[in-house]
C-alpha cells in the first residue's frame, strides 16, 4: 500500500504551487472564443473556480503535481489558460470540436492538439492522463452520451489520476425560467428519475442534460477502478455542481484516503 496522505503537507505543498498563478495567466482572448463577453473578470472567475475544484480534489488525494493534463472540450482556453499557469511544468492536450479553438489552445498555450468527435470511439488521444477537466460537456448530453464519454476519460485516466467534470443539479434548475416548457420538462424529469436531457431545438443528439448526485454516484458505482471523492455543489462560477473521481480499485484493503 502507498503511505498514508500526510494532508497538510499536501495543502502546503499545492498553497505553493497556486501561489501567484493569477498572475501568470495569459489574458491573450481569441476574437472567435464564444464564452468571452467582454468582461474579462467575470470569464477568469470561472478559469479560477475551476483551478479551485481542481485542487480541492488533489489535497484530498494527496496530489502536488499533474504531469499530464487533459482539457476536453476545451474552447478557446479558458480553463486551459489557468491550468497552464498553475501547473506551468505540464504536458497539456486540448481537446475540442472547435477546431479554431483547439488551434488557438496549441499556439497560446503549448497544448497538443487533438481534435474532437461526436462519437467518442473516433477521438484520438494519446495515453493516459493525471487530470482530465471536463467543464459544461455532460451538461449537453443524453444518458447514453454521458455514459460513452465517461466510460472514454476512465480509459485515458492514469492509476491515480483525477476526472474532474461539471454538471447541472438542483441549484442550476432551481435557476431554469419557470415560464420554459422545455427547461420545465428537464426539471421534471430531474425530480423523477434523477436525469433529464432534452434536445436544443432543431438539433439532435446535443441539448441540455441535467442530473442529481445520487444518480451520477449509480452510474459511477459499476466501475469498482474509479472511486467519487468529491461533489461539490455549485462549484463551478457558483453555478455547475463538480464532480471529482480518482482512478483507483475502491475495493484495495486500506483507505489510504482517510488516514492522516
């Protein structure tokens, strides 16, 4: 067995590290990233928020460092950008439909690029990863969507390594206009059977998903290599609920997790 996380070296150790990286971050924006509004305090405060679940999930698995990080969905950067300036020494790939957005990652950024797919089984990314960040992707996707594309980060997530991603719970709903019926038939769905998801109008295939802790705990439960070690409501720009996974056998014969 590992030895037993020694916590508060690791909360010192990641104090260091994040020390000053507000700093560091590269304030460069693509004229074509979409989630720029021109308010750049408000799109680096979801960058920060992001960087914040992040090492909330490593201090509760005794993680210092990410040699290789994965930015799915990645856009324009800008979670990649705080990544790359908390973790200056990472190898970082960026991942996207966007392939503007992938190009403008490798350039600015250094990520190696990789370009994204529909259908999970037609992506190609090299290896495994120590951290791969999904923001708002599953929020846009149908139960067997979810379902494919988690079951593409447990195949590219490194023994130890971090799945960190955003959902829409019961705070983001509780948001939803009362006066839309297709946002009001997702909430209904919600309440019911813990998952709702309805197409964007006019498209198929990609919509709004939204979906509650003790559903996504169930999907998770199956895959005895990936442990949930953490939930954190509203912690994505105090709006999308984050969910952290760790890559190991939830079954192994002492929880190192809980030792101090």
């Amino acid at each position: 067995m590992a030895a037993a996380i020694d916590y508060a070296h690791t909360c010192r150790a990641l104090a260091d590290r994040l020390s000053g990286y507000h700093d560091r971050i590269d304030h460069t924006i693509s004229p074509r990233d979409e989630m720029f509004r021109g308010d750049l305090p408000d799109y680096l405060g979801v960058s920060h928020s992001a960087v914040a679940q992040v090492a909330h999930a490593m201090s509760v698995c005794g993680r210092t460092s990410l040699p290789r990080i994965l930015d799915f969905a990645c856009g324009h950067g800008r979670v990649l950008r705080a990544l790359r300036a908390a973790f200056p020494d990472a190898e970082l790939t960026a991942c996207d439909l966007d392939r503007d957005g992938v190009e403008f990652c490798a350039e600015r950024f250094g990520a190696v690029p990789v370009y994204s797919d529909p259908d999970p089984g037609r992506i190609s990314l090299d290896g495994e990863f120590d951290l791969i960040w999904v923001g708002s992707l599953l929020t846009h996707l149908d139960v067997g969507g979810c379902r494919a594309f988690l079951e593409l980060f447990r195949a590219h997530l490194a023994p130890g390594g971090l799945l960190v991603f955003s959902s829409h719970g019961r705070n983001a709903v509780d948001r939803w206009p009362a006066n839309d019926e297709r946002a009001q038939a997702i909430v209904a769905d919600f309440e019911r059977e813990g998952f709702g998801y309805r197409d964007h109008p006019g498209v198929s295939g990609y919509g709004t998903s939204a979906f509650t802790a003790a559903w996504i705990a169930d999907r998770l439960a199956p895959w005895t290599d990936l442990m949930l070690v953490g939930y954190v409501e509203r912690g994505l720009a105090d709006h999308q609920d984050v969910v952290a996974v760790l890559k190991t056998d939830v079954h192994h014969r002492q929880n190192d997790l809980l030792l101090t």
